[in-house]
C-alpha cells in the first residue's frame, strides 16, 4: 500500500513539492533465484540461487539504506519455503504485476540469480558474437528447432522490454545478474566436497550442438574494446543501473560463504561480495560499489570473472543518500551482552573489538569501554566486555550504561597469512610435492598456513587431469577454477629433488602472498579516508592525446599504450602519493613516489604496457598525511619479480638468505618486474590511511 504519513494539513502545505516526492515514494523488489532445473541432468543443478535471494531478501527489509517494506518484496525461488518456483510464467507475471504497480519516481531492484547460457539469436545482425543471452527458469527445456529458440528461456531482448516497461512507468530500476553466459571449458582442482560450482551451462545441456553454435561473430575493431552487455535495455523515463557476474566469454562461481564461518552456504561469489560491499558502504555511488566489488575479489582471489556495471552509476545506491563508510552500529544491552544488527556480511568476526560509545559523534578516546564478538551471524551479532585501553565495562550493562549505544570498530582485523589448500594424493606429481613439504623444514619463515585438499584456503595447489603438463602442480585461486592453464603458475615436479622442489613451493607463495597482502591491506584502509581526486589516463603511440580510462569497467591496454596519473590534493596539508603496479603474475613495481603540497596537482606519466605478461594488473595508489620538513616516505622495498608461469629447474632458487637481506625480504624486498616499465626515475614513497585501487586488463595487440 501507497502511504504518505503527514500529521496535519498544515504539515502538507508546509512541505515543498520535492519532500513530497519523496515521502510518496514507493520501493519494490523482485528477487529471482533458480537452483533445480527438472528437465537437466542433476549435476548441472545449483545450490546457491536460494542462499542469495534469501540474503537480499535479509538485507533489503532489515539492513538498506532506504526502506523496503516486505510486501514490496516478491522473491520466485525454489527450495525457499513458502516461495513460488521461478518458472518462465511466474517470471512474467510477477514483472506484469510490478508494472502495474509501480509510480513515478519510484524504486525497483531486480536479482537474478541462476544458470545462464547462450543460443543462436533469433536476428543474428542484433547481436556482436551472433547470440542471444539467456536467463534459465527452472521449467527451461531444450532448443527446438522448430521455434528456433530454447524452450522456456528468457531471452535478454524481452528481459530488457520488461525493464523498460518498468522504466517507462517513470521508476528507477537497478537490476543485478548473478549468472554466466560462458560455453568456456574451465578446469578445476578435484574435490569431493563439492564446494565450488560454476553458474556456466554448457549448449550441449540444452540440445544446442557445436554446428548450431558456429555462427559469424562481428570482429571487434581493437582489441582494448569489450563485448556487449549480456542484457540491454532501450530508453525509459526512470534511469537504469545494471551489474553483471560476467562478461558473455567468462563464468562466475558459487562457493560456500563466508569464508570461516561454521555452517557456511552456498552462495554466488558476486552476490555475496556485492552485499557485503553495500553492507560496509550503504551511502556509496553505484561506481563507488563496482570499484568496491573488483577489490574485494583481488583481495580474496575468489574468480577470475570481469564483473561489469552499466547506466547511471554516478547515483547513490537504491537512490539513497551519499554517506561515508560504515564502522559503527547502535547497540542493546542485554544479559547476555550487547547486541547489534550488523554480522558477518558487515565484516565483523568472532573476537572482532568494538569501542562502546555513548554518542555515535563520539570520539574513540571516550569510549565507556570495549567489548569482543561473541558471536556473529549474517545480520546480528552478540559482544561481551573485555578489558582494553585500560578500561573496564560496569558488571551490570543493561543497568549502568545509558541508552542509545554505538559500538564502533577498532582496528581492521588485517590477516596476512596465505591459507594454502596442498593437492589431493594419488598421482606422481602430488605425491612427489607432499612428499618434499614433509621433509622441509618446518618453520618457512613466511606466514603460509598449509591445509588439506578441500579445505577452505586462498590458493590451491592441484594436479589438472588431462592438463599438458602431467608433472605439474598448479596454482589455483580460492575457488579452485583456471579458465587458461596457459596463464596459471605451476610447478614441474619432475625435474627437482626434494629439497629444490620444497623451496621452489615456498618461494613462490611468499611471493604471491606478498602481492595479495599489499591488496588486502588497501581493502582495510579504504580509499576515502583522505580528499585527493585521482583520475587515471592513458595513450598510445597512435593517438597522443591523454584521455581519461573507465572505471566502470575494467580497460583493456595493449603493449606500448601508457598510463598516466592525475591527482589533486584537496586537503589543507601535504601528502605522500606512492603509486604500486601490482602484476597478475605477482610482481610488484614500485612506480612513483612525491609529495603533494596543499592544492596542489600531479601529473605523472606511470608506466608503458609490455608484452611480458598479460592479465589482470592492479595500480595501487597509497596516499598518507605527511608532515612539513619530513621525509617522503618509501614504499619501494615492496618490490619483488613476477612469479614465473613455469617453475622449473632453469628458473632457480635463490640463495639463502641471512641478517641484513633476510629481514628486507619478510618485508616484501625484491627486484622490479619487467611487466611494466616505469615511465619516470623518481623514487620516494610513504604508507598512508587512503588507498585507491584500479583494475587494468592487460591483452595482446592481435
């Protein structure tokens, strides 16, 4: 039901016309999660459809920034009690009812969570690679040649007539697609828990054969350009925000989240890691939270998949308000301890310490005292006193604090450990690698925790069947999935002693985990915490002019295009830029360092793309206050060689290491990559409390 809540007459003739739009302002939901497809072989079934919506559902009606009543929430889903089964009829008619149901001015979210899959477009000629994309209802049946079409499917032209529709009733719509289009053959570490599943839907499933899918594809005209959207939408009054899991050429994963959570679920790595970042950044702009996202999966090597976010991305989230990142939360005490709506989606963990505040405009430094997470679930979580600072909580909470707690964050629970899952035993290239990590010395002097095949961890080490390399061990992300084994590391086996191989093992995930920990630690620094605007530029030898690269997508660079940085210090005192070009082979490149005085702006050229390494690259910029007189602070002992594709015995092992050369390289000391050739001699760097993360795609010219 409509309701505008107004005491009086009075009150209404008070109000200017854009409160009352605003009050009179409805928000919708249709929340779409297919998991058990009849018609399909069980083993192209998902789990984590349900577990997603189940979780929108959660956030929209306790935890988003604006209101979302529950009757305003329609979620289609299987295996959800109570819910109706996402079938192609429900499908529409739900959209049918939206809108109806929608006004101008209004709010719609759109979750669609599932299979999805590609088809031979019915007008080729609208398509660039000559194929429709598909979300699958759980009632999809074959392709019928007789129709010409997938049975059941819903098709991306009708998909985006019905947005439009929505769009045309004047509402603003933000649709999210948790699902892949990909016939991509991906490779995976074997497991018998079954904990990682690809949302990737082969065309053979659907009756589709190879000659069928053989159709013309339009050549992209440079290879920096990128593939349509899997979905469009034409023109409408309200505007339109769409994040994808995928491109149409890549797969997305569900897996079992969140990461060491007892009784975790299955649940799609992009909805998961979306949520979370809305969790942390309910006031953040749509570019705001797809920059959010891209880090939250360097940081956990979670997928490989190129998220993208189209339409109007300079809005605030659910055309809400602009507001900073969340670190605190209103909290009851009770006889158990204090209670909070906020958990693990918000980034808080068993052991996480909070300061108890009795104003949330508070300063830390008058905190009442601290309390521990107890105990923490999705949206809620219980803290207990513990003594810290110096200061204890009275034994009676509900009693003796007053009214109105905030407890507030303390500390970014910062791990750099490297989880590492070992291969599961039983063929000569495993054996041979668990045999040499048995006789290695058990103190590595890195912090790199080793667990079993299956286990939860950050990288996996596994034998692919069928691989090219028999005698290979490789190194997977988190998820276990290498679409390219070309452009995965791995290490040969076969032409190494133990004590060569066990130390070719250990040199290499030092290396990666200090490339993943100088991530992690800019997502628990964040990059708002100082007001510098950075803009990152590009140019090539063909065209000299700097022009601005995209953050709403990943860029793709080729060898010899440039890229240049713009910052301006809007701050009233000094800061350090540092500027770190981190490799998707691991290597880490010191690229510049300066001072920027107040008002003033940099421009630096960074770097040149080489044709050394293609891949997902991470320019990293680290900005801290600096005091006049003082020094520039260096990053540059972050620098360290690429991880090698090949660790055979031609690539070495280096010497040991003593004192002085030891202690710099814990510390993360190394030669600079080859990747990437700086484009300026100046060094000098500083660590700071504002760090800015942007993706490159880095791609032959041809």
């Amino acid at each position: 039901m409509r309701r505008l809540l107004l005491s009086s007459a009075l009150a209404l003739l008070a109000l200017p016309a854009l409160s009352l739009t605003a009050l009179a302002r409805e928000n919708h939901a249709l929340l779409i999660g297919a998991s058990t497809y009849e018609n399909l072989e069980e083993r192209f079934w998902l789990k984590g459809p349900a577990n997603d919506v189940a979780l929108v559902e959660s956030y929209l009606t306790t935890s988003a920034p604006v209101p979302f009543d529950i009757g305003n929430v329609t979620v289609l889903a299987d295996g959800v009690p109570g819910k109706q089964a996402p079938t192609l009829a429900a499908i529409r008619a739900a959209f049918a009812d939206l809108t109806v149901r929608v006004q101008p001015g209004d709010f719609v979210y759109l979750h669609f969570s599932g299979h999805g899959s590609q088809a031979p477009a019915a007008d080729p000629d609208s398509e660039l690679d000559g194929l429709d994309e598909l979300f699958l209802p759980v009632d999809v049946g074959p392709w019928s040649d007789e129709i010409g079409a997938v049975e059941n499917a819903l098709v991306d032209d009708e998909i985006g007539q019905m947005i439009d529709a929505l769009r045309a009733k004047g509402a603003d719509v933000w649709a999210v697609f948790d699902s892949c289009h990909s016939g991509t053959v991906t490779r995976a570490a074997p497991s018998g828990d079954d904990e990682v599943r690809t949302r990737q839907l082969p065309p053979e499933a659907l009756g589709l054969t190879e000659e069928a899918m053989n159709v013309t594809t339009r050549a992209l005209p440079d290879p920096r350009a990128q593939a349509e959207a899997p979905f469009d939408a034409g023109e409408g009054e309200g505007s339109l925000v769409a994040f994808f899991a995928a491109q149409t050429n890549e797969v997305t994963p569900e897996k079992n989240l969140p990461k060491g959570k007892a009784g975790r679920k299955p649940q799609g790595v992009f909805t998961y890691a979306l949520f979370e970042t809305l969790a942390a950044h309910p006031g953040a702009t749509y570019r705001q939270i797809g920059q959010e996202v891209l880090r939250n999966y360097a940081v956990r090597n979670l997928a490989t998949a190129t998220p993208l976010f189209e339409g109007d991305l300079d809005g605030v989230a659910f055309a809400g308000t602009a507001a900073p990142r969340v670190a605190q939360w209103p909290a009851v005490a009770g006889p158990d301890g204090l209670t909070l709506n906020a958990g693990t989606l918000h980034g808080l963990a068993e052991g996480s310490l909070l300061a108890v505040m009795a104003s949330a405009a508070d300063a830390t430094e008058a905190a009442l005292g601290y309390v521990t997470v107890a105990r923490a679930d999705t949206f809620t979580a219980t803290a207990t006193p513990t003594d810290h600072a110096g200061k204890t909580l009275p034994p009676d909470l509900a009693g003796d604090l007053p009214r109105g707690l905030t407890l507030r964050k303390i500390g970014n629970d910062l791990d750099f450990t490297l989880t590492v899952a070992l291969p599961e035993p039983g063929t000569p290239a495993a054996d041979a690698l668990l045999a040499a990590l048995k006789s290695a010395p058990a103190d590595s002097g890195q912090r790199l925790r080793l667990v079993p095949a299956g286990a939860e961890a950050d990288l996996r080490l596994a034998v692919i069947p069928g691989a090219p390399r028999p005698d290979a061990v490789y190194v997977l992300p988190a998820t276990g999935l290498a679409e390219n084994l070309e452009r995965t590391p791995s290490i040969s086996t076969a032409d190494k002693d133990p004590e060569t191989l066990a130390l070719t093992v250990t040199d290499t995930l030092a290396q990666m985990a200090r490339a993943l920990n100088v991530l992690k630690l800019g997502a628990n620094v964040g990059g708002d915490a100082l007001d510098v605007s950075v803009d990152l530029l590009t140019r090539n030898p063909e065209d000299k002019t700097l022009r601005g690269l995209p953050t709403a997508r990943v860029p793709r660079l080729i060898p010899d295009d440039e890229v240049h940085v713009e910052a301006t210090n809007n701050t009233t005192g000094p800061v350090d830029v540092n500027v770190l070009y981190v490799g998707s082979d691991y290597s880490i490149t010191h690229m510049f360092a300066g001072r920027l005085q107040a008002g003033d702006t940099l421009k630096q050229g960074l770097l040149r793309i080489t044709d050394a390494a293609y891949g997902r690259d991470r320019v990293v910029l680290v900005m801290t206050p600096a005091q006049p007189q003082s020094a520039v602070e260096d990053l540059a002992f972050l620098e360290q060689d690429a991880v090698s594709l090949l660790r055979d015995v031609s690539a070495g092992i280096a010497p040991p290491r003593t004192g002085l050369n030891a202690a710099l390289f814990e510390a993360g000391f190394g030669e600079t990559t080859r990747a990437a050739v700086s484009l300026s001699e100046d060094v000098a760097t500083g660590p700071g409390p504002a760090i800015l993360q942007f993706d490159l795609d880095t791609v032959p010219a041809d």
